[in-house]
C-alpha cells in the first residue's frame, strides 16, 4: 500500500476512541447518574447529537465488523468536554 500524505507516522491527539474507551466513558455517566446501560447510552449520544444506536455502535468491539463503528475524534472531544455536565 502506498503512503497517503495525510497519514501520519508521529501519534496525533486526534484519534478514534477504541471501543473500550467508549465503554468506559459511558460506564462513568451511567454510574455517577444511577442509569441502566441503554438509557447512559442514550444519554451520551444525546450529549454529541446523535442516535443510541450509533453510540452502541462505538462501543461494539472491532471484531464484531457488522455492528462496529469508528467514533470520529470530534465526536470524542466533544463528549469528553460535556461528560461531566450530562443530567438525567
């Protein structure tokens, strides 16, 4: 495969989540707000404007390539800055 020049060889703060780091930010609101999983899920993607089956979708594991989904490192910012503020 030939190099893109948008591909970077040096790591970037701008990346994609892994499925875990989804997960885990979830599992955060979920526990601090006392939520079941669907109705965090829903709430989380409330929070970056879009559906709880795209959210579902960032936290299926990779190998799973029907049901995955990259989150979009904007997305991930923006939820990493609003987290700590979602209310029931």
């Amino acid at each position: 495969m030939s190099n893109h020049p948008n591909r970077s060889k040096t790591p970037s703060e701008a990346r994609n989540p892994t499925p875990k780091e989804v997960r885990q930010a979830r599992e955060e609101v979920q526990a601090r707000l006392e939520l079941g999983i669907t109705e965090a899920q829903e709430l989380c993607a409330k929070q970056v404007h879009t559906t709880c089956r795209t959210w579902q979708q960032w936290e299926t594991d990779a190998d799973i390539p029907v049901s995955h989904r990259r989150m979009h490192p904007a997305f991930w910012e923006l939820f990493n800055i609003k987290k700590d503020k979602v209310k029931k």
